[in-house]
C-alpha cells in the first residue's frame, strides 16, 4: 500500500453482553463515544447479545441520537442462516454445541466462532457513497488490503461476495441496510477450528472450499493483532470517498 494509513483509535469493551445488559451497555456507548466513527473491539460475546446491540445501534442512529460505530467480535459457536438461506445448506452433522439462528441479513448460512474476527460497521451511507455495490466492495478491498499486510495474496470472484484465495474462501460477508444504514458485516478467518465449516455448504457454495490466515501462513495471530489491521484500513477507505465527495 502506499498511502499512509490513518492510525484508529481502539476502543476496549469487553464486560460479557447478554440480552439483559444490552441496552446498558448501548446507553454506555452512545453517551461516552462521540467521534464520528468509534471503533469498540468487544472481544469474545454471544451473538444474540451483540445482535440486539446492532439493532439499537442502527435506530438511534437512524434518529441521530448517536455516532456511527464500527463493532469487532469474536463469537461463540453459531450457525446463522441469511433471509433466504436455504436451510438444507446446515448439514445434520453440524457440532451439537453450535447455536443456529435465524437472522436478518442478506445471504445463506454461514458460521461464526472462535478464532474468527467479525467486524459490523453500523454507518450511515449518505455520509459516504448511497450504494450498496461500492459498500460491498469497500468491505472487500479492506480485508484484501490487510491480507497483504500478511503477505496474502487474495482476490474477488465474479458473481460471488466475498475474499477468497484461489478457490477457498476466506472472508464471508452478509450486511442488512435500512434507511441507508448498514448491519451485519464480514467474517474473516484468522484461526478458527476448520472443522465447524464441515458441518455446513459455505454460504450455500458447493464448488469451492474455507480457509484461514493460520492455515495459508502458519503464524498463530490473535485477533486482537488483527482489529487495528482491520480498523486502519476500513477507516483509510471510508475516508478516501469522504475526501472524493462522497455522495455530492
């Protein structure tokens, strides 16, 4: 890369969310985070807490009564299905101690667990670019931008959402937009247990197979490594179209 990244300030949560505390700790965050754009690493949560999170993230932003957040997770067991998943894509012999929930994202099943960084931006896109392509796009090219910090070479695959490296996957990604704001996010595997992704067709994708930053470079990184990798360059991105002009 040869602009300079911006360096992103880290914002440390990690006091254990369940659905009770969950307004709480939003109450939390929108008092105490007033950048325009925070970004919270919550370390490891269960996803319905962090779900309901997003959720009341992504209305009062919707009202203005609080400032866009970027939230990075590392999830226990889950299998989620997309809106339109098909759900013969989770194969009966899925791990018993994965949960598997309904959700309200685009996309098909995917899984989410330990070892993996998930990243939800909950942004507004008129202050960017009103198109959910270039967002889909911009969500790419950050984790293909920091897998060359790695030294991986990754790319897109026509026709298909995601990062892949030659035929295996991975980076998953299925967002939700509502009134221009966006859910949901990315997938990227750093070092998860491989063998979840056996108990599943990956985003219902028979032909091609998931792999992991551990896998492709033997180097054990923890995903606290990896946030600010992640953090610098989505931030780099979405401060580049600002400059452009954005929606004007």
């Amino acid at each position: 890369m040869t602009e300079t990244l911006l360096q992103q300030e880290i914002i440390e949560y990690k006091s254990v969310l369940s659905e009770d505390t969950a307004e709480n700790t939003f109450n939390y965050f929108a008092s105490n985070f007033q950048q325009p754009l925070n970004f919270i690493w919550l370390g490891r949560q269960d996803f319905d807490s962090v779900w309901l999170l997003q959720k009341m993230i992504h209305e009062a932003i919707s009202k203005q009564e609080c400032a866009e957040m970027v939230l990075f997770v590392e999830h226990d067991h889950v299998y989620t299905f997309g809106k339109n998943a098909n759900q013969d894509h989770l194969l009966p012999s899925y791990p018993s101690n994965a949960k598997v929930i309904q959700i309200d994202r685009g996309g098909d099943v995917t899984y989410h667990g330990p070892g993996q960084l998930v990243m939800y931006p909950i942004i507004d896109l008129h202050n960017y670019r009103l198109s959910i392509s270039w967002y889909m796009h911009a969500l790419e090219q950050t984790i293909m931008n920091v897998l060359f910090d790695l030294g991986i070479q990754s790319e897109r695959k026509e026709g298909l959402i995601g990062v892949w490296v030659d035929d295996e996957k991975i980076c998953a990604m299925g967002v939700r937009l509502a009134k221009w704001i966006s859910m949901h996010g990315l997938a990227l595997n750093v070092s998860p247990t491989m063998d979840y992704f056996n108990g599943m067709i990956p985003c219902g994708i028979f032909e091609y197979g998931v792999t992991s930053i551990q896998e492709l470079t033997g180097n054990e990184y923890s995903l606290s490594d990896i946030v600010p990798i992640v953090a610098n360059h989505f931030g780099m991105l979405l401060d580049q179209v600002q400059k452009s002009g954005g929606n004007e």
